[in-house]
C-alpha cells in the first residue's frame, strides 16, 4: 500500500512538473526554424513528450520553475494536463510545410538553357537562320531611319523672280547678277534668301543688257528684301526632297532638321512602351507587331500631304525601330550558346552599316523622296511575311 502510494505521488509529482515546464516553455513555429534545424517541420521544436517525464519520475528528471508554488499546480485536474497536450499536438499537425522544402525541390528541377545548348549544340541551322532574318530587319530599319539624309536634304536655292525667269535667252549667272546681292559664302555665290527690292515687270531681253553693261553686281548697294515669290532649287543632285517640296529654307529651315527630331522622339517613346510590353508578351510578338507597324507608316510617309502629317508619320517609325533593334538583337543572342553571344552581339551590328551602305546605292539611283521612301518601305513585307 505504501509502495503504491509512493509511485502515485511520483507519477502526480512528475505531471505536476510536466505542466510547469508546459506552462514555461513557449511552442515555437517550426517554420521558423526550418533552415537551420533537421528536426521535420511537422513538430514543434521546443515540444515536451509529457509520456517520456512521466516514465522518468522516479529519476528526478522533471523540470522544477521556481516561479511556480505547488499549491497552483495542484488545483489544475489531470483533464485539463490532457486537453492541453492534445491541442498542442493539433497545433503542430496543422502546421504548413516548410516553404525553404518546396523552393529547394525546385531548385532540384529546374534545368538551366545555357546547360541544355551546350549539350546539344551551341550554334546550329536554326541559330543561324533566327539570326540571319533578324539581322535582315535591322538591316531596313536602319535605311527607314537614316534614309533622312536624302529625303531632307537641302540643295543649292535663291530667290525666285518670274519676270526672269521667264526671259528664256537669259544665263542663270545673268538672272543672278540682276537681282540677287553677292554672299561668296553659298554654292552660287549669290545670296540664298534676299534679293533686290525691285521691280522686273514689264523689264525686256534689252533693258536687261542694258544693265548688265551698265552695272557691276558686286558694287551693287541697292536695297535688298526677303524672297517675295518662293525660291529656285538646284536639281542636279536632287530632283526633290521634303525641302523643295516645302520650302524649308532660310527662316523656316529649323523644320528640315525637326522632321529628324520627331523621329527621334518617337525613339525616345518606343524605349519606354516597348521594353514594358516586352517584359509582360515576351520578345517575339512584341518584335512582328512593331515591324508591321514600321514598315506599314514607312510607307504612309511617302504619301504624306504636308510637313507635319509627315512628322507624325516619322514618329510612329521612330517608335517602333527601337523595339525592332533591341528585341531582334536580343533573340538572336540569347538563342545561342554563351561562347557565341558576343560575337554574334558584335556581328549583328555589321547590317547596321550595311544598311547604311546600301541607302546609298538606291537614293543614287532614285532622286525623288517620295519614290525612295515608297522603295526602301514597301518591299519590305515581303522580309516581313516570310520571317513570319
């Protein structure tokens, strides 16, 4: 009877000390230390197995907190000790797994692309294709985009007069000495934006000898203006360009350098709306639509009825050359093996100045801005269907 008196009081007083430890030591998240532990994210790291301090009640191996009287751990039931233990066995099944366990497995199976084309091969047909066809849009990009030397280029001008230039049997240095002051700074000698302030009607073949004998165009100090009836053009070089066409000369030639500008901003624009559509759609679609959308208002340029419609025009081709050069170059290198992307980074640029070389091939064979716009833009969806 004594025996079993004392093992029960053993027992109570190791549950006893069970709880106090309970009621001291906090059950910690496993999640929390799931990367620096090994023991299984499905227990709690700190949990006490009340079974095994039970069993070792006899051996004093309880843990005693001197905070605690006996008194307030006595007047807990030995229910409440089991609800509790249960719930804190719940709290730890319901616990999630370790998310470092999921990204590890992942880091497991991923396969790296670098890997996998020095495996099978770094540059091969297909590299070579994909890099041929993009080279080639690059290559019109660029003559779409520099083809504004010729297209704006401004020849040799001075002013108009139809008085003389109605008189057929009279030289262009006659016309010249006549009514336009001398600046030796110009291709003809002559000014390119005044003229004399003089009336020419009714002037005929001999009153224009007659002055010609009489004066000397270089101690001429007769009052000048500005061009009242437009300009004459040179058209050795240029049959026509956006200047002749329009007139964007002397006061207004700041417009011949701003069709070059639009361009550019809408270079400036493409940099910004392209990368992030690029970034959302990947690389391929985002580079058809912008080549479509070059090559469809390159052509739309060569019709354009006035400066500025044709400004607008050069903008929406400046926005989309920009996607056209960067993803075209950016697929070709990055489909290819590392040992081969900076060559082929470098080599690609080579069409740059291909292109270049060959806008000069064809603007010296076509002279007319219109018709060389309409050349370079209009075959090129041909390149564009069949890269499709």
């Amino acid at each position: 009877m004594s025996s079993s008196s004392s093992t029960k009081g053993g027992l109570t007083g190791s549950a006893e000390r069970g709880r106090t430890t309970e009621a001291v030591l906090p059950v910690l998240d496993a999640a929390s230390f799931a990367a620096d532990s090994e023991v299984p994210p499905d227990r709690n790291l700190f949990e006490l197995d009340f079974l095994d301090l039970e069993s070792s009640a006899d051996g004093g191996g309880g843990i005693e907190n001197p905070d605690f009287e006996d008194d307030d751990v006595e007047s807990t039931g030995s229910s409440e000790r089991t609800d509790r233990h249960d719930g804190s066995k719940s709290r730890s099944e319901d616990l999630p797994p370790s998310p470092v366990t999921a990204a590890a497995a992942a880091a497991a199976n991923k396969v790296d692309f670098d890997d996998v084309l020095a495996t099978v091969g770094e540059f091969g047909r297909f590299q070579g294709f994909v890099f041929t066809a993009l080279s080639l849009g690059i290559l019109i990009e660029v003559m779409l985009v520099l083809d504004y030397v010729f297209v704006a280029a401004t020849p040799a001008h001075w002013c108009y007069v139809p008085e003389l230039a109605a008189m057929m049997n009279l030289s262009a240095d006659d016309r010249f000495r006549i009514s336009l002051p001398v600046d030796n700074a110009t291709e003809t000698g002559y000014s390119r934006c005044e003229m004399y302030a003089r009336n020419y009607t009714g002037w005929t073949g001999d009153d224009v000898i007659r002055w010609l004998n009489a004066s000397s165009s270089a101690n001429d100090s007769s009052a000048t203006t500005t061009c009242q009836s437009g300009w004459s053009y040179d058209t050795s070089v240029y049959s026509s360009t956006i200047v002749t066409e329009w007139d964007l000369v002397c006061g207004d030639s700041w417009m011949a350098s701003f069709a070059y500008t639009a361009l550019a901003l809408g270079q400036l624009l493409g940099a910004t709306f392209w990368g992030a559509v690029s970034d959302r759609f990947g690389r391929r679609r985002p580079y058809y639509l912008a080549m479509f959308l070059m090559i469809g208002f390159g052509v739309l340029v060569s019709v354009s009825p006035n400066f500025v419609v044709f400004c607008l025009f050069q903008a929406v081709v400046g926005v989309n050359t920009v996607a056209c050069f960067a993803s075209g170059v950016t697929i070709a290198v990055e489909l290819s093996g590392v040992t081969w992307r900076g060559h082929l980074a470098t080599a690609i640029n080579y069409f740059w100045t291909f292109g270049y070389m060959l806008l000069a091939v064809i603007a010296y064979g076509i002279r007319d801005w219109r018709r060389l716009q309409l050349v370079i833009a209009a075959p090129s969806f041909l390149f564009l269907l069949t890269a499709m």
